[in-house]
C-alpha cells in the first residue's frame, strides 16, 4: 500500500508505484474531475495541482508524488474565484478540458495574483480545448485576479 495526501485527506492505495497518478484517482480514489485525454502529457485534461504547481497526472507515476500535495478539481470544491469567473462568463462548452485549464489557472494565480493577458495565455498554453472556448477562458481568468 502507498500512502498520499490528497486535497487535504491522507489516503491508502494498492497500486503499484509505476501506475500513473491519473489511474490511480479516477479508479481507486474515484476522483474522476480528472479526465482522461491523450494519455501522454500533450493535453492538460488530466492535470493536478503537485505541491501547488500544475502537472500532467497521466504520466506522472505515484512513486513521484509520495510525500507530496496533491489537488484534484474536486478539492477546490467549486468556491475558487477561477471556477466562478468561468461560470459567471460561461466559459465552457463541453467542459472536458475544464478541469486542467482549472488547475493551470489556479497554479498561476497562486504565484502571480495579478497577471498579464500574455502571462495568462502562457500558463494555459499546455491545456488544449477542443471547442474553442479559450478566448472566454481567458477572459475569465483575468477577471478572477
Ligand atoms: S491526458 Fe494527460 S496531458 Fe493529456
Ligand atoms: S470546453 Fe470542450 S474541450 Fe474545452
């Protein structure tokens, strides 16, 4: 058994320490705000807050984050200021990517509280958004400063 932190909880895991971290979540945490993309770190779907910084969790595997904070979607429980700038400008469509562009969102704020639109439009430049939502996106965040 592995023992993690996530958002907050001490938590007991059978997996072994090379599945990836987004297995881990969804399948045996069922924490499943982390979606599932491409699988191989080109998307941002799947990522988590590691010790406050945003990562891809598909290919990060448990034996990394031992000892570390973990974050899902679920942890910030719907009341950080990004998640309701992105309701109040209705940035989501399908809202499969939303989960990550979150994490990024909130990683960036947690470091820099008042960003530029470029700094913004840099942080998200890993989270990919198939329904092209990313202009409201960003105006959202801007908004949540
Ligand atoms: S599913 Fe992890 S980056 Fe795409
Ligand atoms: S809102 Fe659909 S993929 Fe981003």
């Amino acid at each position: 058994m592995t023992e993690l932190e996530v958002n907050g909880a001490r938590q007991r895991v059978a997996a072994h320490p090379d599945t990836p971290l987004l297995y881990v979540l969804r399948n045996e945490l069922g924490l499943v705000g982390t979606r599932f993309g491409c699988g191989n770190g080109q998307c941002g779907a799947c990522f988590v807050l590691i010790d406050g910084r945003a990562m891809a969790s598909c290919d990060t595997p448990l034996s990394f984050v031992i000892g570390k904070r973990i974050t899902t979607i679920e942890g910030l429980e719907g009341e950080h200021a990004v998640q309701k700038a992105l309701v109040k400008h209705q940035a989501a469509q399908c809202g499969y990517c939303m989960s990550g562009i979150v994490m990024s969102a909130v990683s960036l704020l947690s470091k820099n509280s008042k960003p530029a639109e470029s700094e913004v439009r840099e942080a998200l430049d890993r989270n990919l958004c198939r329904c092209g939502s990313h202009n409201r996106v960003v105006r959202a965040i801007l908004d949540a400063r």
